[in-house]
C-alpha cells in the first residue's frame, strides 16, 4: 500500500503540481472553482504562502522546544509541562 501511494504521490508532484511553478497558481482552482478576478487570486495565493510560513515557524518553535527540553511534543504533553499542570 504504502509504495501505492508513493507512486500516486510522485505523479501529482511531477505532472500534475510541478515544483518548477513557484507562484503556487497549479490551475486547479479554489473548490473546483477558477478564480478569474486576478486580485481575488494574488490575495488567496499570498494568503496560502503566508499560512504555510507560519506553519513552518510552528514546527520550528516545537524543534526548539525538544532540544531545549529533551522531551518530544508528545511526552511535553503527557506529563503537563505544555499546560504548566503536573499529569501526575
């Protein structure tokens, strides 16, 4: 199953979404919709760039917090070190 979907993978992102387009635009609309007002599209691209940034700064955050700590995001959570409450 999982080299299925290694394949169905790879053939989106080689002929479907090339990483070559870097305006993010891969013509497949927003809900099967086109967007043909060109401001509506540039706002909902950037806005879609902007929320993969801050996702990346999040997981960045969570690094910084296992190596500060030695304890994975999981087991932070587990013993109530993320909510400032002992678990125990």
């Amino acid at each position: 199953v999982s080299a299925q979907m290694l394949v169905v993978f790879a053939l989106i992102e080689l002929a479907w979404m090339p990483a070559s387009q870097y305006d993010g635009d891969y013509g497949v609309g927003w809900f099967g919709e086109d967007i043909v007002d060109e401001e509506i599209k540039a706002r909902k691209l950037n806005v879609e760039l902007n929320n993969g940034r801050a996702a990346m700064l999040a997981v960045f955050g969570n690094m910084v917090g296992e190596a500060a700590t030695g304890q994975t995001l999981a087991e932070s959570w587990g013993d109530g070190a993320i909510l400032g409450i002992p678990m125990a």
